[in-house]
C-alpha cells in the first residue's frame, strides 16, 4: 500500500478527511467537531472514519469500508443516499451508554474504485448537510 499514498491522499480529499494508514489500509477520518458530544459527562471527540484495502492494481478496485457516525435525524437521508449508489449497510447501531446527543453508527461496504467510492460517501454526506 506504501506506493498507493498518493491514492489515498485523493481518496481523503475527496471525502473531506484527513489521509493516514492503519494496519496497511488507507483511512480517511473525518473530525465531527461540531457534535458536541459527552459520554458519562465527559467530552467525546465524535469520528467518521472510511477506508480501502486489497487494492488490486489490474481492476483498480478495492474492498472499501466506512464507519460514520451521525446523529439521529441524520441517519436516513445518509442511508437513503448510500443505498441509492449501490454501497451495501452492515449495520446501524449504538456504540456508547450514556452519550449524549446520543450517536449512531452506521457500517457501509463496497467493492469498488477507491475514488469512485469516495465520491458516493461525498455525495451521501452532502445529503445531511
């Protein structure tokens, strides 16, 4: 993945993240600065993160995976607008007890070009904006 820095430098752009490797993956992590958002009573700082691995050079796809986090009146647009792109939802749930605003998380796959994925999940967080 090390020569695919590049690539996911584009791919973070495109997202609106910040570019970084976690175990050999490239990961976009999005700062939802704007929740304020406290577990127990004390500060939380709330992150999206998406990523691409097993990228194949021969088809230009990868396995590419998201984790967002939203508040609740977010949820559906944001799920309405990934499902209409073909991404597939793993799932939708909670994470934490005693947050508050309370979060949801919700888990997207695909096997796809890492800039055309990135450009859907674009798409689809432009949807709760």
């Amino acid at each position: 993945m090390a020569n695919n820095g590049s690539l996911c430098d584009r791919f973070a752009a495109i997202i609106g993240g910040q570019s970084g490797f976690a175990g050999g993956k490239c990961v976009a992590t999005i700062n939802r600065s704007q929740i304020r958002a406290t577990i127990m009573g004390k500060a939380f700082g709330v992150t999206s993160s998406f990523s691409f691995e097993s990228f194949h050079a021969g088809t230009g796809r990868a396995l590419c995976l998201g984790r967002a986090a939203f508040l609740q009146k977010e949820v559906n647009p944001f799920l309405s607008a990934i499902r209409k792109q073909g991404i597939k939802v793993s799932s939708v749930h909670n994470e934490w007890l005693f947050d508050r605003p309370q979060l949801i998380y919700v888990n997207i796959e695909s096997v796809d070009r890492p800039l055309l994925f990135a450009k859907k999940v674009r798409r689809a967080l432009d949807s709760i904006r």
